[in-house]
C-alpha cells in the first residue's frame, strides 16, 4: 500500500494576471518530517503557503493534503491542520479567551490552550490590542497547535519571540515530529531552520530552485579559503570552475568552492603560501549561493 | 454543522453588538421625539399642510413624500422619519456590516482566522449574511415597531396594520442595502470599496429619482432607483404596498446574494 503526503503540492503555478508569483512548485512534506521554506521577500513562499491552505487557488498544478484534492464543500480536513500566519493578525478587540471559545466553537473539538497559555506564560483575559507583538504571536501559535493537528503549516512562526520562546517553540516542533506530526514552516532565520528542519526547499523568483535534506545541504561542503602569500600571484591561476574569488589583494586571495579542493590546493602550492585558512561555510553561505 | 453558522453568527453580532446598540438607540430617540412632538405639531398642521402644497409636486415626490395628511400620526411620521432619516440610518448600518464582513476581515486580515478553521466559505458567507439580518430585524423593531409602545404612552392612536406595513417594506429596503453591500464586499479588499461603490449607486439612484419627478421625458428613469420601490408613505398613510415594489427589491437581494456568495467562495483571498 502506498502510504500518501501529508503534503503533496505538484507543479502548482499561480499567476496574478502577467506576473507569476509561483511558478511549477512542487513539493512533499511526510509523517515526521520538518520542511523548512526558504527565500526573500516575494519569492513566492507566502503565495505558496496561501494555495496550500486554499485561500487562493493555483492557475495551474495540484495541491493535495493528506492524500485528497483540496475541494470546496468539504474542510473537515482543516481540523487536522494547524495555521500561523506570518503577521499573526488577530481581532484587536477580543480577549486571547475569546479567540479559543471561538475556533473551538467552529472545530467542535477538544482543546489543549490553556496548559499552553500556563506554558507559555501568556494572560489569556487579556484583549488583543494590549498585547505586545511576542505576546500576540504567542496567541497565534497556541490557536495553531491546540487541537493537536497532524500538520502544522507556519508562516514565520518565531518573528517577534524571544529566544527563550524560541527554543520552547522549537521544543515543541521537535516533539510535534516525534508523534509524527508534519510541519511546513517558511523562515528567514537559518540558524532556526538549521536547527529545526529535517528538509528545506529554496524558492527564488517563484521557481523552487532547491530543496535538500539539511544533512546534505551541509554536505555540499562549501569551503572558504583564504591564502596569504609570500610574493605576488597571478589571480587567473585561481580561476577555477568550482571556485569563487571573493576578495583578491596584492599577496592575499580570499576563495568559496563547492566540492574537491584538489585542484585549488594544486595550484596554491605553486606559491610560497605564508598563511591558509580553510573553514566550512555557514548554511547562510550555502542558502546565498542560490541567489547569486 | 450547524454549530459552526451559529458560531460564526454569534461572533458577527459579539462584533457589532455596540454599533447596533447604538443605532438602535439613536433610532428609538428620533421615534420617542417625533411622537412627543406630534400632539403639538398636530394643532399647526393646517399651517404646514399649506407649506407643503406650496412645494413642486414632483419635488415631494423626489423625496418619497407625496398624498400626504401630515394631520395624521402615520402620515406625520411617514414624512419627518421615513422619508429621508430611517433610510441613511438603514443604508448606513448595513453598509458597514456588509463592508466589515468580508472586505473589512480580509483589509485586518483576520479572514486567515476564519479560512483555516473547518468551515466552509459558502457558511462564512452565509453566516455573516445571517448575522447582517439579525441586525436589521432588530433595528426594524427599535426604530418601527416601538411605535406601538410610544404610541400607547404618548396616548396616540395608530393603525396597527400600516405599521405593520412600514416594517415589511422598510425590512426589504434594509434587506436590499445588506445584499447589495455584502455582493460588493465579497469582490472588495478593502472596506471603502464597498462604501464608495454602494454610496456612489445610491446617489446616482437618488438623482435618477428626482430627476425623474422633475423632468418628464426621464420618466422612465426611475426604474432604475431603489427608491421609487421604496415607498414607506404608501404604507403608514395608505396601508397599501406596490406588488411590484415587493418583488423588485426581494428579487434585487436574492440575485444580490447569489452574486454575492458565488464570488466569495471563488475568489483569491491573499490574507
């Protein structure tokens, strides 16, 4: 038996009239898993998340959630998601208990919100418009999880917590992916992507243009090497095809590569090298490289 | 799931409990003044009945005033409160829920609340539909159907059916402006385009109106305005009401609601 998606998005494209925002994305997201969506303002992450949750609808392409086409009459499926949106936008005029007598109202099932509101440390009597942005977004983030969803889709989820929050955000992600659960979540921040997600996709200018395995993202071993040299070089020596020169001074060369360091290490040992300097790049290193 | 329309009925009206508080309020006082003044005004009637035959014919008429006996309680009420102040606070109140509903939920952004809960968009729609009805049931019975109580304290006597009568046409016209307004809203993203959309219409309808009255080649213009179906003085003075009148404005909001929620449930809604 074929066991399906949780997330299953294939070659969705949306266009606003001339401009594509999403172009051919496709994407799978399983049990257990953590998909962490990367790019820039406009990429495309948003409009993406939007089809997913069925706020808008794909020019083109399918966007299947646990194993079903989205359809119109039916949004049981809604109970066993759990949304964030990336502003957490909340009514200003109604208390954080409010908000939960409301949506449990509408999902007519149990609720875990107040043992989050102790944990989190959030006043739940409290009205919308007296909270502070962390506050708010804490609010956002236990309506998301309360009723225990198998799929959290987030937009932004940690924007304006502390890092203390953060973590407990974090915790609780990582826990969500024990039981199984299976998380779609967009971010900026890649330190927290790192830390967090199993997978990331990079969407740039509407087109996914990478999506691997955290492991093998930090398996594509990019290296930067700095050299410095006892005399002068000749730069052309270290144009290579899997190198980058960031920096070229007078008798000190600063290099990104991809992959083996044969060649360039090669061609440094036809220098007297008084100095060399080889560390890993960041995955923020790694993730800027797609969008040059 | 029915729980879910009743839950999204009651967090509409939760929202707009204070609005319709206060516009039931406000209604009820202009009801309360006109009748406390009445028995006094009734003793110069003769004097204001001569002021009003003094005016242009089609211009009363413009203004839904027209075989008037303002001698009379309804007559009285039909020309001070139904012909020009209950319809801007009618238009009024159901233009800013129909506006608030939709195009006001997606403009906060607070419709991301609503869409990602297991409620289909056709019983978003209708849920605040039905809330907006509500609304104007319980305007209707402030603002017309406390004419019976004041009445009976001021000591005035009133002809129960025609007021009766004045509701039904007023809860249609009420009824029209909510469907016209939530049929734009589900288009709209913003709160103004619907305001601005709605209000422009009325006014071109209004003008189409008196110019109608006023001009006899546009005669034929007045078909086009909502306001020569709406007819209050017909129903207080006469106790009659137009077949036509009737159906034009139910067949305006049914087809207005139908536009309405097609478009809602087939919109793109970027929230």
């Amino acid at each position: 038996m074929v066991i399906a998606h949780v997330v299953e998005l294939k070659k969705v494209t949306k266009a606003f009239g001339k401009k594509v925002a999403v172009d051919n994305v496709s994407i799978a997201i399983d049990k257990g898993e953590i998909f962490g969506f990367l790019g820039p303002n406009g990429a495309g992450k948003t409009t993406t998340i939007r089809c997913l949750m069925d706020f808008i609808r794909p020019t083109s392409g399918v966007v299947k959630l646990f194993g079903k086409e989205l359809g119109d009459s039916d949004k049981t499926y809604k109970n066993r998601i759990g949304f964030l949106s990336a502003d957490s936008v909340l009514y200003d005029n109604w208390t954080g208990q409010a908000h939960i007598d409301y949506v449990t109202r509408v999902r007519g099932i149990q609720q875990n919100a107040h043992e989050l509101a102790q944990q989190f440390g959030l006043d739940l009597k409290a009205k919308v418009r007296h909270l502070s942005s962390g506050n708010k977004q804490k609010l956002g983030v236990i309506l998301a999880i309360m009723h225990k969803p198998e799929l959290l889709v987030l937009d932004e989820p940690t924007r304006g917590l502390d890092p203390i929050l953060q973590q407990e955000i974090y915790a609780i992600l990582k826990n969500f992916r024990k039981k199984g659960g299976a998380v779609m979540m967009s971010s900026h921040n890649l330190s927290e992507v790192e830390q967090v997600c199993d997978r990331i996709g990079i969407i740039k200018n509407g087109k996914m243009v990478a999506s691997e395995t955290i492991n093998g993202v930090r398996q594509m071993k990019i290296h930067i090497v700095k050299a410095t040299f006892g005399g002068t070089y000749d730069e052309k020596d270290f144009k290579l095809p899997n190198a980058e020169i960031i920096k070229a001074e007078k008798r000190e060369i600063e290099l990104h590569v991809k992959g083996n360091l044969n060649i360039l290490l090669q061609r440094l040992s036809r220098y007297s090298v008084s100095d060399l300097e080889i560390t890993h790049a960041s995955l923020e290193d790694v993730f800027m490289r797609y969008y040059e | 799931m029915n729980r879910q329309l009743f839950a999204t009925v009651y967090k509409e009206l939760r929202q707009r409990r204070w609005a319709i508080l206060s516009y039931c309020l406000i209604a009820l006082a202009f009801m309360w003044m006109y009748m406390s003044i009445f028995p006094s005004f009734q003793k110069e009637s003769a004097k204001f009945n001569e002021l009003l035959e003094a005016y242009p014919k089609a211009l009363l008429e413009a203004f839904n005033i027209k075989d008037l006996q303002i001698s009379t309680v309804e007559g009285y009420i039909a020309a001070e409160h139904f012909s020009f102040v209950w319809p801007i606070m009618v238009i009024l109140l159901m233009l800013s829920t129909a506006g608030q509903a939709i195009a006001g939920e997606i403009e906060r952004g607070t419709m991301a609340i609503m869409l990602s809960l297991p409620i289909s968009r056709v019983k978003i729609f209708f849920s605040k539909y039905l809330a907006g009805l509500v609304m104007l049931a319980v305007f209707c019975v402030f603002s017309i159907l406390s004419i019976f109580p004041l009445a009976s304290l001021i000591g005035l006597d009133v002809k129960t059916e025609n007021i009766w009568l004045v509701a039904l046409v007023s809860f249609l016209f009420g009824w029209v402006m909510l469907s016209a307004g939530m049929m734009v809203s589900s288009f709209a993203k913003e709160r103004s385009t619907v305001y601005f959309t709605i209000g422009g219409t009325l006014l071109v309808m209004y003008v189409f109106n008196i110019v109608s009255g006023l001009i006899e080649s546009a005669e034929r213009l007045q078909y086009g305005s909502i306001f020569y179906y709406y007819m209050p003085s017909d129903a207080l003075v006469k106790g009659e009401v137009d077949s036509l009148s009737i159906i034009v404005m139910a067949g305006t909001a049914i087809v207005c609601t139908i536009i309405g929620a097609i478009a809602f449930t087939r919109r793109d809604i970027s929230v």
